[in-house]
C-alpha cells in the first residue's frame, strides 16, 4: 500500500510538470493550428534565462521564475512576427519544417552562449529539502510542481470559460471568419494566446527543470514526449491534456518501477493503444 | 574556429602541395564536436591540443596536422564515411578519437586496406580490440573501471548490493563487471535494474532500491541530464540520509557534470582512471594546457586524458616509423609500450593493444572554494581490462 | 498514346509523349549526377552511397507522404528493419550482396505491413503519433535483442562478399557507389512506373479525397496498406544498402532522429514528387557535411537557418521551386506536370 | 421483383432526433424520379443512408433483388448504385481525362495494379472519349480540373458515374451553383443518360425538375408526403403547407 502511494504520488508530479510545460503547445496546436515543434525551445530558453539569473546574477527562485517567463514572452514576440505568422494556416508539414528549424537554430546559438554542460537552477531552502508526507519522503519542491500544475489547471479553466478573453478565444477558435465578423479582434486573440502559450512553457520549462534538467538539446529530446502527451490528451483540450499528463505519467513512473527494462515499451504501447481507441485524443475536438 | 581553420589549412594544403610536402603526417580526429556529446569531442581536441602544446608539433622532423571531423551522435554509417574520407581524401596516416562504440566497429574493417592504425581516445567496449589487429584505445572499458567497486563495497561492510544501470551497451557491461567482482568478492547483488536511457525522472527506481532492502546502489548511466536525475532522486528520495551507500564507475561524476550536480554529489564513491584533481607534476602541466585550451576549467574531464594519451602513443608510432605509413610496424612499435601518463603510470598491454592503468577510487568532496571535486582516495594499480583477458 | 490516336478532336497536344520523354531526361540526369558524383569527388564515395541509402529512404517516405498523404515520423523503422535484417542474415552467412538487398526488401515490407496496419487506424495529428511510437518500438526492439542486433553496440562483424563474385566492398568504395546508385537508378525507374500507374493515381485520389474514391467503388485501406508495403521494400532496401557498404548496424537506423531527417528532407526537396525526394536528401545532406566541415559547432543553427528560408522563400519545396518554373515555360501548351 | 431498386421503411435517429422516418420508395429500370423538399427536410441524409455512407437504424436498401443493406459504400458502388456529389469531389491536380480513365480501370478491377500502365489501353480509352464526348467534355480533356468552368465540373462528376456502368443513379443537386447559361448544357447531358438507368435526382431547380421528371417524391421533415406526377405537385396540399412554411422556396414551387 505504501509503495503503490509512493508511486502515485511520483506519477502524479511526473504528470503535472509534463502538464504544465504541454498545455501550451497544447493550445497553440489546438486553437492556432499550429505544430509548434519549437515549443520545447522555448521552456530550454526560459530555463537558460532562469539559470543565469539564479546563478550569474544571484536572483531568489521567484524572481528568476518572473524574469524566465517574461524575458522568454519577449524573444517570442519578433520570433511570432516574422516567421509564425507566415505559417499560420499552411500545410502542417510546412510548419513542422519551419519549427524544426526554429529549434535547431536556438539550440546552435544556445550552445554559443551558454557552452555544453548542464545548467541548473538552485531551488531556494524551503523547496530543496526532503518533507516527510507520512509514507515515504519527497522532495518538497515535486510538492510545490504539482501546486503549480493544479493552480495553472484551474487558472486556464478559468480563463477561457469565465472570463470575456476566454469568449472571444473559444469563438475565433470554433470560426475565426464569423468571430472576425462580429467584431473581436481575432490577431490580437491569436497574439495574446501565442504569448500565453509560451510563458506557460516558459514556466514548465523552469518549474519542470528538476524533472527535465535544462541542457541544449532539451527542446529535442523532450520533442517527441511532448508532441505525444498534447495528441492524446487531444490538442486544445485542458482536461485532455490534464488525463494525458496524469495516465502517461503514471503508465511511466509505474512501468519504470514494476518494470524497468521495458519502460519505454510501456509508454509507447499505452500511447498505440490510447490513439487507436481515441483517434481525436482524449478530449479532442472534432474535426 | 581553430579547428575551421585547421581544416581549411588541410584542405588548401592538400590542394596546392599534394605530395611535395610528404614532411607532414595527417593525423585524423573522429569526435562528437557538435550534439549533445559535444562537450566529449571538445574534450578530444583539449587533450590533443595540450600535447601538441606540450611536446611540440614536430616529430623526428615531421610535422604533425591534425584534422577534426564532427561525428555528433553514434551514426556508424557517417563514421565510415567521415574514416574514409580522412584517408582517401586527406591521406592521413593515424585515425584517432572515437566516441561511440559502433562507430569504432563501423572503421575497424577498414584500416587493413587503408593501412592506418586507429587509437581509439575512448569508445569502451572491449570486444572492439578484437575487430582489428591495428587498433590500439587508450581511454578504458566498462569493465576496467568498475571490478574494483566489487571489492570496495564488501570492505566498507556492503553484503547485498542492487544494481541499476541504463539499458543499453555500457550499462550492460557495467552491470556483468560489477556483479563478478561483486559476487567474486562475497557480496550478493539482490536485483539488477535496467532503465529506460532517455529517462530523467528516477523516483520510481529509487522506490525499487528502497524496497529492495539492499545496503547500497550500485549505478551505471550515460553522464549529462540522466547523471544529474538520478543523483538527485538518490538525495531528495531519502536514500543518502537512510545510509544506503552508492558506488559507480566515474563516468557518474565526471568533472564536467559536477558543477551541475552540486552538494548532492558530495559523498559518492566512485572508481575511474582519471580525476581531473590527480596529484601529480605531469598531471599539473596538462591540466593547465588543457584548460586553456578547452576554454573552461568546469569543462575539463576524462576524454581529454585519453586524447593525451592517444597522440601520445601515435607520436611514438611515427617516431617508430619514420614518418612511413606502415601500419602494423607503428603498431608492433607501442605494444608493451609505458610511459606516465596524467593519469599515473600507464603500458600498452602487449597482446590485447589496450592500456594498463592505474584505477583509482574517489570521493566527491567539497574544495576550499567551495567547488567539488573528485578526490583520489585509494589506489588498484596495473588493472587490465578483464573483459580481454578472459577472452 | 492511343487515346491522341483515337481522339482527333482533342486540341491538347500529346502530353503522353512529352511525360515519356521528360522521364527519360530526368532519369539522365540522375544517372548522370551519379556518375558525376563519381568522378568529381571520388574521396568522398561512402559520404555519397550515404545518401543514395538516404535517399532510398526519403523515397519510401514520399511514396506514403507525398502520394498518399500519410505523414509518418517513423519511417526509420522500414529502413532499420531492412539494415538489420541483410546485418543479421550476413552475420550468419548469407554473404550475397543482392540476396541481402532481396532480404532487406522483404523484411522491410513486412515491417511496412504491420506499421501500415496500425498507422491507418487513424488520420492527421494522431497517425504521425502513432508513427512516433512504432519507431520507438522498434528502437526498444532492437535495443533489447542485443544478442541478435549487438544492441547500441552495434552489430558488426559483416563480411559481404564481392559483387558478383568479382567487385570487392572496399576502403575506396568504388563497388559500394555504383551498386548504390545502380540500385537507386533501378528503384527510381520500378517507382515511377508505379505513381504513374493506375494504382498510383489511386494513391493520388485518395490523398486528395478519400470519400469521393469510396464512390467510385474502390477500398482505402488495401491501396494505401500495398503502397505501405511498397514503400516498406523501398526503405528496406535503402537500409540494406546502408548495412552492406558500412559493415555495421547501428540503433541510428532505427531512430526517430533519423525518420524526422526523412522528414525534413522530403518537405524540403517538395512532397509528391520523386524527384523532389532525391533533390531534398542531397541538399540536406550536402549542406550538412559541408557546414560540419566548416565549423562543426555550428552546424546545427545553418541547418535551421535553411529551413527556415526553405519555408518562408520556397513554400513548396525546392522542388516546387523548378516546378513553378517549368510550368510557367509550359503554361500554353496546357500538359499536366 | 419487377423493381429494380426500392427502400423500405428507411429510418435514421441522431439522438431522438429522427431526420429519416418510414421512407419507402421504389423505381423501375428507366424511371426517372426526383426527389424535391425544403431545405433540412432530409434529402441528403436520405441519399448518405441510400448509398451506405451512414447506416440506417431500421430498414432495408433493396438493389436488384438483393438486400445491400449490410453493405459498405464501396461494395453498393461495385453492385451500381452511384452517386454524384452536390458540391463537387474532384482531384484539382487531374484532368477529366484521368478522372474517367481511372474511373474505368476501377471499374474494371485494373486499377490497383502496380505495374500497368494507366493510359494506352486502348478498350479503356475508347470507352473515356465515348463518356467525354457523350457529355462535351472533350476540348477540356486534357486540362487540369482546378482550371475548366464549374458547370463542367458538375459535368464531369457525372461522367464520373456513368463510368462506373451504374444500375441505379443518385444525382444529388446536378446543377447546384452552376450559372443558369449552363444549366441547359447539364439538361442536355441528363437528357442522354442511359434510358435503362434508373435515376433519383435531388434538385432546387424546379424547371429542372419539371423537364427531367416523370415522377416526384417530395420529403419534408425526413417524411415522403407526397409522391406523384410532376403536374400534380403544385397543387397537393401537404406540399404548399411544406414550402410555405419556409417562404424562400415557396415561389419556386408554385
């Protein structure tokens, strides 16, 4: 019994440092249409950015989280201007192309600056030591990822079904002609989203570094695993990405433990499985 | 930029001397100098540049030209192509680097025809010596660094030991050397453990290591983000403070990755050829050519030893042959070769080409600036690799 | 042909003609790129019967993507299951260079049966998922029957024996190019023959419009699971060749990394168009050994850098690029390109 | 069995939402049927059930005496029950030359071979230019789909089908969106179908109606209310009550 809390409760913040750096390419693809392969690239900027301001400038663990996502939003701006929005509405192929290349291009000029080796971003005090939840001890900072996950959950929940931004967003999303027609500024909704979209990775990016550690070929390497969790959660989707992140993970950490060696097989044949009962994904919208 | 202009250096001189300038040996690098291993390949050219700087460019008159060729990923097929190009292309006459296992299997097949010894700075597997009778490595195996961690753990009172090593070549001979030390020793391994390489989050592992009830971990894993993972899952999973002891080859704590690896490292017990902290004048005269080379002390680790090492051996090969290509002459020249290394005391082993060394065990510990380090604290000495010998 | 013939009111000229015509020049020039390729840079010929293996599989990648419209992210294991199958049969003593190339074919057909199988479950974002998770199967796969595959060591140790019993896989690599390039010209051939054939313009409906083929009266998924199948022997072959001239086999060649490499040099050379297929492998690869050359820290931000002008300069690829020429020197005389 | 084609008690729930209830109608060999109804009265959810696209929650589809009612779409095409589509399905890249060639060569189980050659069979290409010219569609052989007018799209849909040698013909809107200047080339080509094929067509066009015509089935609300003479249907009650309660259509009815 404890054993199998102990794993839940590893699967479980698994899950919501996925969830969190998913989401946002969950609604660029979702609700941009947009395979954004460069997603990753982002959350390693962010991570970069996180790691200097921790490490080179001295910064507490809150500022450098602010500066990461706010200094990340700020690379992205041009980036959406000059090459996203060429590739809005073009051929997914197109945009995996164009994407790709984004990514190669911040991994060759982030190995410029930063040079090969890892880079971590020191936890403050309270979030690096050991708590004790009663069956077994975790680390206090995989409390605080799976806070941050339900809080990011809830707030986009909120967002999008409460607030007037959310309207607007949800009604360019279903017919971005008709909702152009009726007066909302659908560029400004599709720019607002596009910088949600990345301050969330940026924040996943930060947060999610103890599980996915920053280095240069983390936009690569995590590529596959987030392009898999956002499809069969259903893009766009906030619940869907949520169940993703949560059964994928836990299909994981639970493999990883009662069988090791055939860990990816586990991942991998869930997500067969999932896909060919789900064609859409979870939650996802019909087409 | 010094290796875009090496390289254009060869490729004009290649075109406008040809084979009026036969004074000048080509030596060619094989390294990852781009991807994730990048770090490795400028290791390489670290190593090699400090001997170069160290004991000149020249060898009996001959002049030495190295040439680099980027290998990022294990990719024998573009390993081939890249040997093959250095020696019809630019007519070297050494092969040398090697990251990757199958991408030294992917060139042995060559050298006979291409009549070029390849010194092999560190892909570690011991079945490669067998491939080719021109090859010579002097980085180490799997096996040669961790046999002495079997005899280690049962002096430090160790009974039952679990394994857990990334599932892929190294990782497997890690576990195989460990556990025939280990057992040779008296002690039990209760479970072997093989994880999913590209996994960084290691909290269900350490739940098995936990429930397995055995006194210490025993771990093989690629260096970079799965390093860095598991040494922190080991810390923040409570392993370290229930006591529950941890051994593995220094591929774990390699110099490179400490800096990340931070106060969670301090304590780990490793086994390894090389520590960058080696306390010896040879050691202290390559360490400071090679960092001002490598460009960063915090970058410094053990392929650049094996560099050194390597262009050491080949200087010998063309010091043996005078500058003509015979192959199995410059090889035969360096079996049983000795000389000390960085790393301390150091013999081509006569029948198998591969290096006798030294295998120490260290410690992390925290440096008076604060830094952490590998510190020697034991010695096995004269190891061979005995994946070879039982072969 | 008859059709011009019987049809006299038909003001289009014949297009028929020129189409065989335009194959026939276009298979020149790979013939004679290849030749070319052989005397300009006779140093760097296991570089050049890379791309040949390449280009097979980008080939076999086009078949699906580009004539079908099934984008897949795991074409590598068609080319992987070929490379270990001729590895595995060469290891054991079947030294023959074509039977390997016949083996590689069959086991990659297989290969293109059971992903077919699985893929055409599902449409869009879902089947380039499903994609991903078969190559990494099949990298688990070969991962972990080391004892057949030699695992990430590698599998070594193949000895294939001289071309026809007189032309040696050598150091120079001479044998290994012209067998490659002989093989890329014979499937080049075999292959424009099938997208030009009725079941090709099947493929070609069905990419286009799945529904109005239904009503016409034929199936989807037999066609599309045969041109898996197809394009499975392509890409096996692509991996046999690969395994011959190199002697080993690797996991690369089972790797996702690689099916994206596919990827990209498809949509980079124009989807749909075999040509496009082998204009794409080359550039990309071109561009990668020589920038790698020139500064190997820094490959990689060119290679973005390309693709990104690709994109925003030549939207339908480079193909697309003489395409649009080509048609606009043709616009008057109305033939189908 | 005199009939050739006849559905009985046709009916198709979404939810508790019946769009199709007790449809049961049946044509002879040569007849010539349309079927008319105001806009959501379930025309086209009655020709996807006809044709196998969706299934039906009761019912039969009878086609020659056989109950293909368990069949798929693709099999009903392969017995001769064809349809054309009311926004028009065709591959912009091809010309109607190779719309119709392919068509054929389906038809005659040639086109999954790999190996032969699409063009040169010279049985095949006499029987395309036969369809081509049958419907004046041979000075635009030759050129891509994407570039010739829509009215010979529409022409070339139905060029489509009587390719596949069809038993039974659902033309659904024939001359939806073409400009009226070419509705009497599409009249021209119904004109010349086949006289053994029987033909159900779903159309707005009321003149159309009238001169194609010899028998009319109105549906309104997934329900046959009337069937009948052409001449007849102006002056039926239910149908007057069916159009005017959507204004836009009425005055083409009366």
């Amino acid at each position: 019994m404890q054993t199998v809390l102990s794993i839940a409760i590893d699967a479980f913040a698994y899950g919501m440092a996925l969830f969190i750096i998913c989401i946002g390419l969950s609604l660029t693809m979702g609700l941009m249409r947009v395979v954004n392969l460069a997603h990753g690239a982002f959350a390693m900027i962010a991570g970069y950015i996180a790691s200097y301001a921790a490490r080179d400038l001295g910064l507490g663990y809150a500022a450098a989280i602010f500066l990461a996502i706010v200094g990340t939003v700020v690379i992205s701006i041009p980036l959406e201007r000059l090459l996203y929005r060429r590739i809005y509405g073009r051929p997914e192929l197109t945009q995996v192309l164009m994407t790709i290349g984004i990514t190669f291009c911040v991994i060759g000029i982030t190995n410029y600056f930063f040079g090969p080796t890892l880079k971590t971003i020191p936890l403050p005090g309270s979030l690096s030591q050991p708590v004790d939840v009663g069956f077994k001890t975790i680390a206090a900072h995989r409390l605080f990822v799976m806070a941050c996950g339900v809080v990011v959950a809830g707030g986009l929940w909120y967002l999008i079904e409460k607030t007037d931004f959310g309207i607007k967003l949800r009604a360019t999303v279903d017919n971005a002609a008709m909702a152009d027609a009726l007066g909302v500024r659908t560029q400004v909704v599709y720019a607002v989203s596009f910088a949600i979209a990345i301050g969330l990775a940026a924040l996943g990016g930060v947060v999610g570094a103890e599980f996915l550690p920053i280095e240069p070929y983390y936009a690569l390497r995590y590529m596959v695993t987030f392009l898999v969790v956002v499809s069969v959660g259903g893009a766009g989707s906030i619940p869907g990405a949520v169940a993703a992140c949560l059964l994928l993970g836990a299909v994981d950490t639970t493999g990883r433990y009662l069988m090791p060696e055939f860990g990816n097989f586990f991942f991998y044949a869930a997500v067969i499985a999932i896909v060919c009962v789900f064609p859409r994904g979870f939650f996802g919208r019909a087409q | 930029m010094k290796v875009s202009k090496a390289i254009l250096g060869a490729a004009i001189g290649a075109l406008l001397t040809g084979s009026a300038m036969a004074d000048t040996i080509k030596v060619g690098i094989i390294g990852p100098f781009s991807g994730p291993f990048a770090l490795q390949g400028k290791n390489f050219q670290a190593g090699v540049e400090a001997y170069m700087a160290l004991n000149g460019k020249s060898v009996k008159g001959h002049d030495i030209e190295v040439i680099y060729r980027d290998l990022p990923a294990a990719n024998p097929a573009q390993s081939r192509a890249l040997a093959q190009e250095l020696v019809v292309k630019e007519k070297v006459q050494y092969l040398g680097g090697v990251y990757f296992t199958p991408d030294a299997m992917a060139i042995t097949p060559l050298l006979k025809q291409a009549n070029t010894p390849l010194v092999i700075f560190n892909a570690a597997t011991s079945a490669i010596m067998t491939q080719s009778p021109l090859v010579v490595r002097t980085s180490f195996t799997t096996a040669q660094t961790t046999s002495p961690s079997g005899k280690i753990a049962t002096e430090r009172g160790v009974k039952k030991v679990i394994s857990a090593v990334s599932d892929y070549g190294p990782g497997v001979d890690a576990e195989a050397a460990f556990k025939k030390a280990f057992e040779a020793a008296g002690g039990q391994v209760v479970e072997a453990i093989r994880m999913p390489l590209n996994t960084t989050d290691f909290s269900p592992i350490m739940q098995r290591v936990r429930d397995s009830g055995a006194e210490a971990v025993f771990a093989f894993l690629p260096s970079g983000p799965t390093t860095l993972g598991f040494v922190k899952a080991y810390n923040e999973t409570g392993l370290k403070q229930a006591g529950i002891k941890f051994f593995a080859p220094g591929d774990l704590t390699q110099e490179s990755d400490l800096p990340a690896l931070g106060d969670g490292a301090v304590g780990l017990l490793t086994t390894f050829h090389y520590a960058v902290s080696h306390d010896s004048p040879e050691n202290k005269k390559f360490v400071e050519a090679a960092t001002k080379a490598v460009g960063g002390a915090d970058q410094l680790s053990f392929p650049s030893v094996g560099a050194y090492d390597g262009m050491h051996v080949i200087y010998k090969m063309i010091e043996a042959t005078d500058g003509k290509q015979d192959a199995q002459k410059a090889v035969d020249a360096v079996k049983g070769l000795s000389w000390t290394s960085p790393r301390g005391p150091v013999s081509i082993d006569a029948e198998t080409r591969h290096i006798t060394e030294n295998i120490y065990l260290r410690e992390v510990v925290k440096g008076p600036d604060g830094k952490t380090y590998n510190k020697e604290i034991q010695t096995f000495p004269n190891q061979k690799d005995p994946g070879l010998a039982t072969q | 042909m008859q059709v011009v013939a019987q049809a006299q009111r038909v003001p289009a000229p014949s297009s028929v003609g020129n189409r065989w015509l335009r194959d026939a020049i276009g298979l020149a020039l790979i013939v004679a790129a290849g030749l070319a390729g052989y005397w300009l840079f006779p140093d760097n010929l296991a570089l050049l019967t890379r791309v040949i293996a390449v280009a097979l599989l980008v080939l076999s990648l086009d078949l699906i993507t580009g004539y079908c419209g099934v984008a897949s992210l795991g074409q590598a294991s068609l080319f992987g299951a070929g490379a270990y199958a001729a590895g595995i049969a060469c290891v054991n003593g079947v030294t023959e260079p074509l039977t390997l190339i016949v083996i590689g074919a069959v086991a990659g057909a297989a290969a293109g049966l059971l992903m077919g199988t699985i893929m055409l479950r599902a449409h869009g974002l879902a089947q380039l998922v499903l994609s991903i998770a078969i190559v990494q199967l099949f990298h688990e796969a070969a991962n972990k029957a080391s004892a057949y595959t030699g695992g990430s060591d590698g599998l070594a140790g193949l000895t294939v024996s001289p071309l026809f019993g007189l032309f040696e896989f050598d150091l120079w690599g001479q044998t290994a190019y012209l067998f490659g390039l002989a093989l890329l010209v014979v499937v080049f051939v075999v292959l424009k023959f099938i997208v030009s054939s009725p079941f090709g313009m099947l493929c070609r409906g069905i990419k286009q419009d799945p529904i109005r083929i239904r009503a016409m009266g034929s199936f989807v998924f037999p066609v599309l699971l045969k041109m898996f199948v197809i394009s499975g022997a392509v890409a096996g072959m692509g991996g046999a060749l690969a395994a011959i001239s190199t002697q080993v086999v690797g996991l690369d060649s089972v790797s996702f990394e690689l099916s994206a490499n596919a990827l990209v040099m498809l949509v980079l050379g124009g989807l749909g168009s075999l040509y496009g297929a082998l204009v794409g492998t080359v550039i990309f690869m071109g561009f990668e050994h020589i920038v790698s050359a020139i500064n190997p820290f820094h490959w990689m931000t060119m290679v973005g850098a390309l693709l990104i002008a690709v994109v925003l300069a030549a939207p339908g690829g480079l193909s697309g690029v003489l395409e649009t020429i080509t048609r606009s020197a043709r616009r008057s005389k109305g033939g189908r390109p | 069995m005199s009939d050739l084609f006849r559905v009985e008690g046709l009916t198709k729930n979404f939810g508790g939402l019946a769009v199709s209830r007790n449809i049961s109608l049946s044509m002879p060999a040569g007849e010539r049927l349309a079927l008319i109804g105001p806009n959501g009265a379930g025309k086209t959810t009655f020709v996807n059930l006809v044709t196998g696209q969706i299934r039906p929650s009761a019912g039969r589809v009878v086609l020659a005496g056989e109950d293909v009612t368990g069949l798929g779409a693709v099999r009903r095409v392969r017995k001769g029950l064809v349809r054309t589509f009311q926004v028009t399905r065709l591959f912009s890249e091809l010309t109607p030359e190779e719309h119709v060639t392919l068509t054929v060569l389906q038809r005659e189980g040639k086109a999954r071979r790999i190996l032969s050659r699409f063009t040169g069979h010279s049985d095949v290409a006499g029987e395309v230019e036969g369809i081509l010219s049958t419907l004046g569609l041979l000075d635009v052989a030759r050129r891509r789909v994407g570039e010739i007018a829509y009215g010979q799209q529409r022409l070339l849909e139905i060029g489509i089908a009587l390719a596949l040698r069809p038993k039974v013909l659902l033309l659904d809107e024939p001359a939806a969106g073409v400009p009226s200047s070419d509705t009497p080339r599409i009249e021209q080509a119904l004109e010349r179908l086949p006289p053994s094929l029987a033909v159900l067509m779903i159309e707005h066009d009321m003149d159309l109606v009238f001169r194609f015509a010899r028998r009319v089935v109105v549906l309104a609300a997934g329900e046959i209310i009337f069937e009948g003479l052409p001449s007849e249907v102006a002056a039926d009650d239910r149908v007057r009550e069916a159009y005017l309660g959507n204004y836009a259509h009425a005055r083409s009815v009366a």
